[in-house]
C-alpha cells in the first residue's frame, strides 16, 4: 500500500515533446566511484562523458552490502528505517536467519523453485510506486542478476522483477508476488535449455580475456573457485554448474542487458503518453570483483565487456525511441575493498593483522566455543546461543530463556570479546548506535531498524577482512565501500562535474523533480542541484 504521507496531487510532467519515453536506472553491483572511467569506448564511457557526473558521491550508510544499497537507490530513505538492514539477519525470538527479499506467506513462491520473494519486508515506497500513484498506466519493470536487487529497485507495486534463478529448472525467473505464470516472451528467452537454445547458448566454453590489470593474472590471493588466470570456464557437467560459472563472468551482465531489451520490445515500453520505468541491476561487475578484486585482469575485462554491451544497449534505446528520449541515472550499491593482501604487499594497508585477512570460519568458530564454555548450556550445540548475520550478532532469546541465560550478559561478554581481536575496531552497541555522536555513530543509525538490527554491529579495523579462502568482500563504512559513481545522463541534466554532497538517498528525490512529480514528505534524500 502507497504510503499515507505520499501528496497524492503531482503536477504535469514536462511537455510532451521534452518528456523522457522512458526513465532508466543502471546499478553496477560492487561499482567503486574510482573505477568510472569516462575513457571508456562504450556505454559507461559515453553516461561519464556525457553526464551530469557527482564526484564526491557515496552511500550515507554504514552496513555496505546489496540488499539495503538497492533499497536506497529508488526509495530515497535509509536502509534502516526502510527496514532492510543487511542482505539477511536474525530473527531475535528464534534465531532464524531470514533474508531481505523473503516471504514465507506461500503466496510469493518463486516460478520454478520452492523459496518464496516478494518486497513484503520493504517498508517503504519506490519511484515506480510514486509514478503509479500519479499516472496509474506507467510501467514499472526490474531486471537483474540477482532477487534481491530486482525486488527493492521495484518497490511495492512493479509490473514485474525478473532475475535468474540457478537451480534446476534454471533461468529469468519471477515470483506469483508479481505474475501467476512467466510470459511466453521470458519462457522463450530461456529455451527449454539456456545453454542449449536459450540466451547463453552462444556462451563459449570459456572465458578467455588479455592480462591486463594492475596486477598479474594469476594473484594467490584471488579465488581459485574458476581458476585465477585465463581462461575460466563457462560451461560444466550441466545446466546448473554451467550457469554458475555463467554468472561469474560479464556474459552475465551480457544475458541481462539482452533480457532488458526483449522487454522493452515485448512489453511495449516507452510508448505512452507518460514515461516507463526499467530498473536494471547488472550482477557481473559484483560476482567477479568478489573473487578476483577490483583491480585484477578479470575485474577489468567484465568492465570492458560490460561497457560495450551496455553501449549497444543505449545505441538499441536511441533507435527505437529517437535521440536523447531515455531519462537515465548510473550508480551502485556499494563499493569494494582491494585483496587485502595486496594492499598490504604494496605499502597500502592499514591492517594491523599481517596479510590483513582474518578466516571467518575460524573467527566465528573460535566466539561461539568462548561462548559455549562460559554459559552453556553442558551439551547443547555451539553456535545456539548467538548468530551471526550481515556483520551483526544477535542473541537467540528463544535459547537464552529456555535455559536461564541472561541476554545482556551475553552481549555484554560478546562486545568485550570482539573488542580483544586485533581485526576489530569497535563492536557497537543498540545504545551506541541510537544515542552516539560522530559520522560513524550517524552511519550505523541509518543502517539501524530496532527490529531486525542485531545486538552488536561489527567494525573492522580498517582495510582488514573477515573472509575464508580468497577474494575480497565489502560491507564496512569506510569510503572503500561507501564510495560510488552518481551520474545522471539526458538532456534534462547540465553535464559536467560537479562537487560536494550527493548520495545515494538522493537518487529517486532527484529523478522525481526533474519528471514533476511529487514524492513522499519523510525521504531523506534531496534532489540534487
């Protein structure tokens, strides 16, 4: 249900002949601000060059992960009060971990699966539901790599979200939340097989891509889980498999953005009176910078190949509505930190853990035995009496009742045990949180729902990472992660670029002035200048 306090009267949009046929909105998972590189031949170089580009642009909160970067893009509030505090958390009461897009009601299950997805968590309206609101016949339509990300670019009311789903019956999926069936158009799109007669069936068996990069190819700290140089294999022993490895590589972003435009042909986008919205969220850039780093010989060639497809894609929208008729925005969900040990070999860490990787596995392991000896209960499980989710931890009161333990001694005991380990610099406390003063304080407060927060909200020490194997990862409030491109691109936009305070939470506020239309009063975002 559209908020109470959205003004239900919006003004006129521009006059036709300088209305936008369609609004465009491009998220690059795991995009840092630094690797927006307006040298670039393709699309990102062209929305760089041609953009209106905000510099010093960043999230405004302090838990740095996919689900709560999503929801800040087209809602204009903080992770926190829009009640997506972390890509999964825990429930107090039972100690069930439950994710960001979940819904349990049975009316929500995912088309071809047995998980059910819908925005039913979502506690606030998006810009497609304020357009719907003002012009009830707009279309509002997701695409993306993953369920999260499709679900709270597309609020409460879209036409659909459609994602790929890597499971048995694998590919571009949605949920009954959205449609009872998939269209013949998605159904056909993905073949009786995707690899076979579907849209990766011209995928090739492997990835290879020039050395290039800042790095050598092969680096021992990056993931060995599809090898770590040249050529990286894209297809498998079957369906399932191939599509993994599929989605660690840009053909990935290559499949979405083909997705994207057989919707826009076959839903008709773009040719009504009033502007369509399409929210695309391209997973690849994500997916690899997890396993290799942002500056690796692969991070750089899924950026090349990204941009190019993404420059055709444009090229697609140019063609079929006329020049300068797509109202756009670039931007991302989170950054990323560099492979620590590299930073580390180059003078550039601020880790005091040599290496600057700590394994989480026995991190974790070596919290829940502390726990374990020190309240019990003789013979239970470790691991029963605090979970871990999101970086947070959260004490399952179900337990702690059931056998006499007091849940503030344990937060209590877990803070100072966090606080011993070298690879932290604060664990923070609900109270720290509500009532602390300073930007960390304000970030953590943004990211925080009293519901569904944790107990504690873990800090790293700068540049260190809690992660197994190799790799990297993001998710703390340093500018590493919280550091993304704003780019908006039209000719509704004076380009150039511009410095000083631009967030995220600004996005959507900004995109509903330019289109006139009015938005609910409680944003915390602003339209930009």
């Amino acid at each position: 249900m559209v908020s109470l306090l959205m003004v239900i009267a919006s003004f006129s949009i521009l006059a036709n002949e300088e209305s936008p046929a369609l609004v465009l909105v491009i998220v690059v998972d795991q995009l840092r601000r630094d690797r927006l590189d307006p040298e670039l031949p393709g699309g990102m170089g062209r929305i760089a060059r041609l953009g209106r580009v905000y510099a010093e642009a960043i999230l405004d909160h302090g838990v740095t992960t996919t689900c709560p970067g999503h929801q800040t893009i087209l809602s204009g509030r903080h992770p926190g009060p829009g009640g997506v505090v972390a890509n999964s958390w825990i429930d107090r009461e039972s100690g069930v971990e439950i994710d960001c897009v979940e819904d349990s009601s049975g009316m929500a299950r995912v088309l071809g699966g047995t998980e059910g997805r819908s925005p039913t968590l979502l506690r606030v309206d998006t810009l497609g539901d304020w357009m719907k609101l003002s012009w009830p016949d707009v279309r509002v339509f997701t695409v993306s790599g993953k369920d999260r990300a499709a679900i709270t670019l597309g609020g409460k009311n879209p036409d659909a979200a459609y994602w790929l789903h890597v499971v048995k019956q694998s590919g571009f999926t949605t949920s009954r939340f959205y449609r009872e069936t998939l269209p013949d158009w998605v159904k056909l799109f993905n073949g009786k097989s995707p690899i076979v007669d579907g849209f990766a069936a011209n995928v090739p068996e492997q990835w290879l891509h020039d050395p290039g990069g800042v790095r050598k190819d092969s680096y021992a700290s990056e993931s060995d889980a599809y090898g770590r140089s040249s050529g990286h294999p894209l297809r498998g022993k079957n369906l399932v498999v191939s599509l993994q490895q599929i989605y660690s590589s840009p053909y990935l972003d290559d499949a979405l953005l083909d997705f994207a435009r057989t919707l826009v042909v076959e839903e008709n986008l773009g040719m009504g009176p009033k502007p369509d919205l399409l929210a695309i969220s391209l997973s690849a850039t994500d997916s690899v910078g997890h396993l290799y780093g942002p500056y690796s010989s692969e991070s750089r060639a899924a950026m090349l190949q990204m941009d190019r497809s993404l420059g055709e894609f444009l090229d697609f929208l140019d063609e079929r509505f006329g020049k300068d008729r797509v109202m756009a925005v670039l931007t991302s969900d989170h950054g990323v930190l560099p492979i620590p040990e590299w930073l580390a070999e180059t003078g550039k860490s601020e880790c005091p853990l040599p290496g600057g990787r700590q394994n989480a596995y026995s991190f974790l392991g070596r919290l829940l035995w502390h726990l374990h000896w020190k309240f019990g209960p003789l013979f239970s499980i470790p691991g029963s009496l605090v979970k871990s989710a999101g970086g947070q931890i959260t004490v399952n009161r179900s337990f702690a009742n059931k056998h006499h333990i007091n849940v503030n001694d344990v937060i209590k005991d877990v803070e100072i045990w966090l606080e011993r380990q070298s690879v932290i610099r604060h664990a923070w406390t609900r109270e720290e949180i509500m009532t602390g003063t300073g930007q960390l304080a304000l970030l953590y407060r943004n990211s925080f729902d009293p519901e569904r927060s944790g107990d504690l909200i873990i800090q790293v020490e700068p540049t260190c990472l809690i992660k197994p194997g190799g790799g990297t990862t993001h998710g703390s409030p340093y500018e590493y992660d919280r550091a993304v491109p704003i780019v908006f691109y039209g000719p509704w936009f004076e380009r150039g670029i511009v410095n000083g305070r631009a967030r995220t939470i600004d996005i959507a506020p900004t995109l509903a002035a330019k289109l006139n239309l009015q938005y609910p009063r409680d944003v915390d975002g602003q339209p930009l200048p």
